[in-house]
C-alpha cells in the first residue's frame, strides 16, 4: 500500500484514489440523504442560499452541511502503514465535500492523520483524513477540518504494540446493556 504524500491535484480526477474518495463522499451524502430525507428541492435550495452567503470562502468547492455520526482513529503512517496509535474519538460531522470534512468532537485529535469510519447502511467506509487544523469551542467541544487523502480497507489499520486491537466506537461504549 502506498499511501500518497500530498493530496490529488484540482484536476487530477482520474486518480484512483480521487475516484475512490469521489465514491467514498458520494456514498455517504447518499445514505444521509436516504435516511435524512434530505434530497428535497427545498433543502438543496437552502443549501445555496447558505453557500451564496458566505463570499470569502476560501475552500475550492462548497462543502454540504451534513451532520452524521463518525469514529475518529488516530494514525500514524509507518513504512506506508497505517499503525492505530490510541482510542478512537466520537464525532459528528459538521460539513462534508469531495475534498475535505470538517467535524465536532470532544476530545482534541492526538495524530495529524485521523481514520474516519463511517457507518453506511452497516458497511464501513474509511477514508484517512489529514487534519489540517483543530478549535477548541470550549472544555469538551472542539471543531477540526482536513482534507481526504485515501480510502482505506479496514484490514490495512495496524494496532500499535501495547495497544492491540482497535477498539469498538465511543458510541457503542456507551450504550444501555440491561434496561430494568
């Protein structure tokens, strides 16, 4: 596995790995919209109106409001590896584009490169995220952006000795086993 050094050119679309975050992202929008119910005139509508607001941005293409819950993996990448290097982190996403994610979570991101696996329709999408910048809301809210840089199999993310297994999501830990 070969994991790409920067992120694909502006037109460099061909790209297997373009093509496959390409996928990856549309997949995603797709099962929100499923689920959600988004795929409304009147929601697309608002969505312009919203991107047409914001004039300074800085992003090369606009990014669609979608919140929809994501584990977060800390990475590190070894020898073109992928070596898991601590607990996952619980986020829900704050806004999502072809290129790049932005994301609400509550703790701070540990690695620059995070996994995010999505949950689409009980099959996982994971795609490496370069995490270009972290905000601290306040004590347990932060806010993070990156851009994609590939998506991965699940079998490719190595435990960190000591570490073992990457564990379930934050999400599943917290659940009610036993309701009386």
């Amino acid at each position: 596995m070969s994991i790409p050094k920067s992120a694909p050119h502006k037109n460099d679309w061909q790209s297997p790995t373009a093509c496959q975050i390409s996928d990856a992202v549309w997949t995603i929008h797709r099962s929100y919209e499923l689920v959600c119910g988004l795929a409304s005139d009147e929601a697309r509508r608002e969505l312009r109106k919203r991107q047409l607001q914001c004039p300074d941005e800085r992003r090369e293409e606009p990014r669609r409001v979608l919140c929809m819950p994501v584990d977060l993996i800390p990475v590190r990448i070894v020898d073109d590896q992928l070596v898991v290097t601590g607990e996952r982190v619980a986020a829900v996403t704050h806004d999502l584009s072809g290129q790049g994610i932005g994301l609400r979570h509550d703790r701070p991101l540990t690695t620059r490169f995070v996994v995010a696996e999505f949950d689409v329709f009980g099959d996982p999408v994971l795609m490496v995220i370069d995490a270009r910048w972290t905000k601290r809301e306040d004590e347990l809210s932060f806010l993070s952006g990156g851009r994609f840089v590939m998506v991965v199999d699940p079998g490719k993310l190595i435990p960190a000795q000591g570490i073992g297994r990457p564990v379930e999501s934050d999400a599943s830990m917290n659940a009610i086993s036993d309701v009386t």
